[in-house]
C-alpha cells in the first residue's frame, strides 16, 4: 500500500489541533481513526509497536516488584 506522507502529516496536524482545542466530535474521532490508520501503514510502525510493547513491559514488571 503506498501512503501519501501528506495525508500522515493532515490527519496529524487536525488530530493535534483538535486535541489541543479540546475539540472532538464525530469528524475528530473519525480524522484520530484515519490517523491511526496511516501510521499502522506507515514505516513508523515497528517503532510504535516496539515503544509501546517495551511501555506494557515496563508496567507489568513494575507490578510484580510491588506484589
């Protein structure tokens, strides 16, 4: 699937804006999915996959060091 860098950057900018404005309705929560939508076919993927495994990671160990 070939991804248009601009339509990353739109969904990006307008999620943030709207985020930042503390504006989010139905076209908001619709341009945040598209969002997510690019950025799981961008070449960004791996790393978000791998920040966020290592972030559950972290959690979870954080938890038995407590119990």
């Amino acid at each position: 699937m070939v991804l248009s860098i601009s339509g990353l950057v739109l969904a990006l900018i307008l999620t943030a804006v709207m985020l930042r404005t503390r504006y989010l309705p139905i076209g908001g929560a619709l341009t945040a999915a598209s969002l997510g939508y690019f950025l799981a076919a961008s070449g960004a993927a791996p790393a978000i996959n791998a920040f966020f495994s290592a972030f559950a990671a972290g959690i979870s160990s954080l938890g038995h060091s407590f119990g």
